[in-house]
C-alpha cells in the first residue's frame, strides 16, 4: 500500500473515530478547571479550599467538543437556510 493510500485511510480513520466521540459524548471537561468548575486555592497553612468559580465553563465543568461545535453551526445554517 503506497504510502499516500495509508495516510488518507489512517486520516479516514481519525474523524471518523472523532465524529464517533462526539455524537456519544458531546461534553468534554473544561480545560481551565480540569472539569471541576472552580479552582484550587491553599490556604495559610497549606490545605486545599476551593477558590472562584471558572469563567470559562460557568462552573459546570463541561465544555463542548469542537467538533459537536461546529456539526451545531452547520445544522443550524442549514434550517435557517431551507426554512420556509
């Protein structure tokens, strides 16, 4: 197999893999956060409390994929697009 066929399959392989992910799990946890919804502070004395909430997720701790992202965008052009 020529070396061009395996990386069109090997990238064939990738997104449709990716798009699996996606329509099963549309969330992924925050990268700000680490999916906690706020921070870590220590105090004083060295113990962990919990700090602010994160901006970034609202304090959910889920972030939507890139890719449930952009299917999103494309489905709602389309509607808006053929809408009667």
């Amino acid at each position: 197999m020529p070396p061009v066929l395996l990386a069109i399959a090997l990238l064939f392989g990738v997104t449709v893999c990716y798009a699996a992910v996606c329509a099963g799990s549309p969330f992924g946890n925050c990268h700000k956060c680490r999916g906690m919804g706020h921070a870590l502070k220590t105090d004083r004395k060295g113990r962990l409390k919990r700090g602010k909430d994160c901006r970034r997720c609202k304090a959910t701790g889920k972030r939507i994929r890139t890719g449930r992202w952009l299917y999103n965008r494309w489905t709602r052009i389309h509607r808006a697009g053929t809408a009667d």
